[in-house]
C-alpha cells in the first residue's frame, strides 16, 4: 500500500509546525507582576507583529505540505 505522504512531506509539515511554535512562543510575556501597573510591552513588534507573521507561515507551510504532491515518473510507453 502506497502512502500519499512521503519523507519530503513529512519534512515540510515539521517546518509548519516549528514555525507555529516559534510564534506562539514570541507571544508569551508582556504582562504585569501587579494588575494595577500597565506594562506597554504587551503592544510590541514582537507580539503584534512577528509572532502572528511567524504562526500564519507555519500554518501556510502546513497546507503546502498536505498537498504536496511529488511529480510523478514517466511511464514508457508501450509502441
């Protein structure tokens, strides 16, 4: 039984999913010890910016890697 994921596959959806990671982690932070004190960098580029950019190339990736098709071999024809 042939599978439709091959090693290709399988390496590229591990990138999506590093790249998601990777944003959710440039997410965490920015809060406030005391909830009385606002700490502004909860509004960084970090967080507003790079890390919603890192999770949309992962979840990108992941999709190019479930249709990922590899090129089909020429079969010789029989004439």
């Amino acid at each position: 039984m042939k599978t439709t994921f091959t090693k290709k596959n399988y390496y590229i959806l591990l990138v999506g999913i590093v790249f998601i990671a990777l944003g959710y982690l440039l997410m965490i932070g920015g809060g406030s010890e005391d909830p009385n004190i606002f700490n502004p960098a909860i509004f960084d580029f970090q967080r507003i910016t790079l890390a919603p950019i890192c999770c949309l190339i992962g979840f990108v990736t992941i999709v190019v890697a479930i249709m990922w098709r590899p090129k089909q071999e020429a079969e010789p024809s029989n004439s």
